[in-house]
C-alpha cells in the first residue's frame, strides 16, 4: 500500500538550548513528496537537530513542521508517520532477522500471522529471505543495515529519516549500500531525508543537497547544481572540487571581468547578469579543480585564458585522476586534476615550474 503524502514543509523552524545556544536559526525548506534529501555539514551544524524535530523526537522552540500539509508539532512519531533509522541500527541481538523487523508491528498489537506475512514481503523487498532465522552476530555491516532499513520501513511510514546510516561501514561497502539505499527508497516510493557529514556521499544519493552551517541553510538544491554551481565560499570549499581565490576587480568586460590578487593580475572569471559588480569591488571566485590544465612553462597557453605561473609543491595519484598541488595563489591551496593518461604521457615533478590555465567561462563569482 502507498504511504500517504510525504512532502515536508519546515517554515522558520528553531532549536535553541538553555534559551542561548541556536542549534538550528530559522530555517525554511520545502521537500517534495517522494524525494530523497541529504542534510550535509560538519558535526554540529543542526542537521541531526533538523532530523529529531521532524521524527518527533524533539521540539522546536520556533517555527512549524507540516508533513503532508498536516501541521505535526506536538504529535508523537507514531502519529506523523515517521520512522527512524538510527546510526547504530540497535538491532534487538536476541531476535532473529524476521522478528526484528516484525517487532514494530507486534508493539502495535498485530498477531504473529499478520507480521509475519509483513515482514516476510519486507524481507523479499530487501533481499533478506534466506537470512530469515539468522541473529543479527551472524550477519554482515551490509546486511545489519538492510534489517535496520526493513523494520523501519515496514510500518510504512510517509517520511524515512537515516542518521549518518552508511558511517560505520568501510568504503566498498558503503558504496554498495549507497546504490541499494537509492534502490529500495525508488522501491517503497517515500520520502528519505538522510543526515550525513560526507560529501560524496550526498551527492551520489540525493534529488536535493541541503548544505547546512551553524544552524542554517547555505544552498539547497540538485546535487550537480550545488557541487558545480555553489552559492558562496563556504559551500565551494565544504563540497570541495574547487579553488576558491579572493581578488580585487580591475576591468569589467561585456561578458568577463579581470581581478588581480595581490601581485598577480589578469585573472579572467565569467560575467553573470545577475551579479552587480563593479570596478573595486572584493570579490571570491571558484574554479573547479578539474577545469585547470597544467602546461610546461614554454608552452603557449590559448589566448583569452587566465595564466598563473606554479610551482608543483605535492603530488597524489588518486587512480582515475592525479591531483597536483601548487603555489599558484598565495596563502592558500590551489589544486589541479589531471586525468590520469594525461598527466602520465608527459609527468610532472615536485618543483617544476608549471602554467595553470581556465578559460573565464571556467570561473564563477560567488556570493
């Protein structure tokens, strides 16, 4: 059966502590029905908070909670049509596969045929039917974490909300269960708002990003718009995969601008209609990491492109890319990816002398 409506709306929503400390500071988000959203930031940031509010767990000091237009403050999870995938799966040690995801349908009084039929649909859903009579010891990181999924999500809630659910697994696991978390949330069809402090992470699950700091929402949006298009220098060095530069601008064309950075001019960045810039101001750019080309010293670069002679301080193979560090920008790091064929036809060496090059249409202004 589909759950009912699972939109969320969070309208001037607060969290403070001992009337001081705002955990969470006014935030309005609209999640359509459906989607599967990732709140994203650094420990202490209210994205757990954000979560908590929503389940029921706790209170707002301010603002409104509607799901599924229902206004939902003072009600009690049940009563929402949330469930709750915790971080740790407090999956019950004395109860086989099949009895814990029954066991919310036997708290709600159902006879054993009835969850048994639930949980027995559930377990095929998931993948989980010949693990059916294990102990929760005898199953893998992977294969806990589909029990966890499956008792929640057989109350069939509206709204399925996972805490950092992929953090306690190691990376190829964690990869394998990012592809069966976007599988089965497709398959039940529900609303997922999922709490992570890792990027990538985010960004391979997610319809919308929600980038959060000290309480607040930075950007919110489709994933491809947030990673390559971020609103300021906060979410373009969180999401990492850019250079971010502070200039001043010197010269305002019809479609590019030119910034100096202290010593360093001629810096070219894309002109955006609606940005209001003018000669003087400060502003921050970005540059994406795997937009700059790396040239020999003597080589010539295309005319039109921003040029910032480099010296290579570091090198990492990445695998697929080879990410080369450089004192292109001074006080701060400026990183290049070079795919990895390309940067082994003619390596580079820690100390050459390199040109770094982007077209303006490379480089954003940010907020």
């Amino acid at each position: 059966m589909r759950a009912a409506r699972g939109d969320i709306e969070l309208a001037g929503l607060c969290k403070s502590y001992d009337g001081m400390i705002n955990a969470v500071d006014g935030i309005n988000l609209k999640i359509p029905d459906g989607a599967y959203i990732c709140l994203l930031g650094p420990s202490g940031c209210g994205k757990t908070t954000v979560l908590r509010m929503i389940a029921g767990h706790e209170e707002p000091t301010a603002g409104e909670i509607l799901i599924g237009g229902e206004n939902v403050l003072g009600l009690a999870p049940v009563e929402r049509r949330t469930a709750m995938m915790f971080q740790s799966y407090a999956l019950f040690p004395h109860l086989s596969v099949r009895d814990n995801i029954a066991f919310a349908l036997r708290v709600r009084g159902q006879t054993r045929a009835e969850r048994y039929k639930a949980a027995d649909a559930m377990m095929e859903k998931v993948r989980l039917t010949e693990l059916a009579n294990r102990l929760p010891a005898n199953l893998s990181g992977g294969q806990q974490q589909r029990v966890a999924l499956a008792r929640a999500a057989i109350t069939e809630p509206r709204v399925l909300l996972l805490d950092e659910p992929l953090s306690a697994l190691d990376e190829q696991l964690r990869v394998q269960m990012r592809q069966e978390l976007r599988r089965m949330q497709r398959d039940l069809g529900i609303t997922f708002v999922h709490v992570t402090h890792t990027q990538l992470e985010a960004i391979a699950l997610a319809d919308v990003v929600v980038v959060m700091e000290k309480g607040k929402i930075k950007q919110a949006g489709p994933a491809r718009d947030v990673y390559a298009y971020p609103r300021d220098r906060y979410v373009a060095e969180f999401l990492g995969g850019q250079n971010v530069l502070t200039g001043k601008v010197e010269k305002i064309g019809e479609d590019h601008l030119v910034i100096t950075q202290r010593d360093r001019s001629g810096i070219h960045v894309g002109l955006r209609p609606d940005k209001r810039i003018e000669v003087g101001d400060h502003i921050d750019l970005a540059v994406r990491r795997d937009d700059i080309e790396l040239r020999r010293a003597d080589a010539a670069p295309a005319s039109g492109s921003t040029i910032l002679p480099s010296r290579v301080t570091a090198i990492e193979y990445q695998g697929s890319f080879v990410k080369v560090m450089l004192d292109a920008v001074p006080d701060d790091e400026f990183i290049a990816y070079v795919p990895e064929r390309t940067f082994f036809l003619d390596p580079f060496n820690v100390g050459d002398v390199l040109l770094a090059t982007w077209s303006a249409g490379r480089a954003r202004v940010l907020a």
